[in-house]
C-alpha cells in the first residue's frame, strides 16, 4: 500500500497510524495544547481526567500529571529549560510547571477573572511565549482582547490591544509565539490573520489569507518557519465549505505559504479543529485537536460518541526527494 503523503515542497508527511497509545484504564481527552521537550518528549494538555500525558516520541506512553490542578487546559508552552507554560482559561492562570508536575510560579489568581475586556489579566487566557530574555507573553483572548508581557518571575509589566480589526488590535487573540529576533506573532483568531509586534507591543506587519488561525508554532533560528493550524467555519451557512479549513499551513518567515494541507474528515490525516501544534528535533509535527467541543458542529448537534474521538496526530516528515 502507498503511503498519504500531505503537504508540498520541503514540507510533506506521512501521518503515522495509531500513534500515542496510552495504558488500559486511562483516557486521554480532547487535546487542546501539545509541545516537545528537548529530549522529544511529547506532552498532551488535554481535557480528560490526567490532564498532562507524556509520550516519547514513538508514542509509547511515558507519565500523567495534574489531576484536580487544571480546569480547563488550553495552551502549552516548553521553555529552553524545559519548563513547562501551561495556560488554563478555565482557571484564568499560567502555571510554570517542571515536566514532571510541580508548579514553580503561578501568575493570575486562580478562579478570579479580571472584568471582561478590561485589559486587566486574565479573563480566559489563552497561551504564552517566551522572548529570548526569558520575559513572558500572555495571549489574554476569549474574555479579553490583548496581549500582557511579564518579567521572568511574573511581574506584569505592561499590556497592549484592544477589541476591534485595525493593526493592533484583537477579536480573540488566541495563540502568541514569540522568535529569537524577539518579533511577538499573535493568532488573531477571529479576524483571519496573525499580527506581528515587536517585544514592546508596536504593531509591525500582518499576515492574511488565513482562515481563523488557531494554532502557532516557530521554528528555531532567525528565520523561523511558522506552522499554523487553522479553524473550519463558525457559521452554518458554509459550515462544510471546502478549502477554507480544519488544515495546516506552513509559511516562510516573511509570510509566504511553503506548505498546506487537511481537510475536514475523521479519517488519517483529516481534521475537526486543530488547536494546538509542535515539532520535534526531527521535524515531525504533533497536532493537537478540540474534536470533542467541535463536533456537535458537524454532527447536528449531537454530542461526541461516549467511546471519545481521536485529538492528538502525529505527521512524520518526508525526506525532500
């Protein structure tokens, strides 16, 4: 049989069949973040009962921490230490944790809410990223419409944005990731394109031609290559348009798109909601998604099967020609 490769270029995968098997009596939930360590450790935030499940990277099962800590996980983030950021918008917080669990710093009062669109963090953050000084970035997006900036320990240093659809500002800033240059890249989720700062919040560029960018994740370097998971549609009206999304996109440091692929479906290699991305040290792609809260969407409003549905795929990169 002929392998599916997806994809175009220097950019092309394989999905990898059955990856991430987790031992009888453990369930892993929907996987709203994943990330890769530096010894390629792959941890799934996920939204079952063992909120952290940590693979290695052929997918044997490996840990599972952070039960009665998380309410509700959303995004992930491994630091250069391997510290783990770990954004709870359910909970308002960002939790730096070690990969085995302890929480080293908590930012956000835990169950306290700043008042909608207030500015003030956190009203249901959603991710982080960490400049090369190690200061730390705050996607503040479903309850708020900014992005905060804090200092390593967690002294909030200043904010920026607003709601709206001028350069600057947010309707749902939803994932940050931030490159050694110190450029900040913001998924502005519900206005179709990711805004680009410099480390003080001033508007630079954006990027278009994205459909409800969801997911982000840098290469290393200075011209880092940014994988983007995009959204299908919110509305019933083109709910099932084709090429507009679930689906990868591969851009080029300046913008431009290397590589694209997905297609809503359940099948390997098609996807309901991709909401979290990461890559290995050897260039494979984990992509994390939402399937549980998206597919009533797409099932007439039923609710997913008890059994659950499939949220964590790995994509093994093929070698250019």
């Amino acid at each position: 049989m002929t392998a599916t490769v997806l994809g175009q270029g220097e950019y092309r995968y394989e999905p990898v069949a059955g990856w991430g098997r987790v031992p009888e009596g453990l369930r892993l939930g929907e996987v709203a973040a994943v990330a890769a360590d530096s010894r390629d450790r792959v941890y799934a935030f996920n939204r079952g009962p063992h909120p952290m499940v940590v693979f290695d990277r052929d997918g044997t099962f490996l840990a599972s921490w952070g039960e009665g800590l998380f309410r509700r996980p959303h995004g992930l983030h491994i630091g250069p230490d391997d510290a783990l950021w770990c954004t709870d918008d359910g909970d308002h917080t960002v939790r730096k944790c070690t990969p085995d669990g302890r929480v080293l710093l908590t930012i956000g009062i835990p169950g306290r809410p700043a008042p909608s669109m207030s500015g003030q963090p956190f009203n249901r953050c959603t991710h982080t990223a960490l400049s090369p000084e190690g200061d730390l970035y705050v996607s503040d997006g479903y309850g708020n419409a900014c992005v905060h900036k804090f200092s390593p320990e967690g002294r909030h240093l200043f904010s920026w944005g607003r709601p709206g659809t001028d350069p600057g500002e947010f309707n749902l800033p939803h994932n940050i990731a931030c490159d050694a240059d110190g450029w900040v890249y913001v998924a502005d989720r519900e206005n179709h394109r990711i805004q680009i700062f410099d480390g003080n919040g001033r508007y630079e560029t954006q990027w278009n031609n994205l459909h409800r960018p969801c997911a982000l994740f840098l290469g290393k370097g200075r011209c880092p290559v940014c994988y983007v998971g995009e959204l299908g549609s919110g509305l019933d009206v083109n709910l099932r348009t084709p090429n507009v999304g679930p689906r990868i996109s591969i851009l080029s440091h300046e913008g431009r798109r290397l590589s694209r692929f997905g297609e809503l479906g359940e099948a390997l290699g098609q996807f309901i909601a991709p909401h979290g991305l990461a890559v290995d040290s050897q260039g494979d792609l984990y992509v994390g998604e939402v399937a549980v809260t998206a597919w009533p969407r797409y099932h007439d409003g039923r609710p997913a099967p008890a059994a659950g549905v499939r949220s964590l795929q790995k994509f093994r990169r093929v070698p250019a020609g």
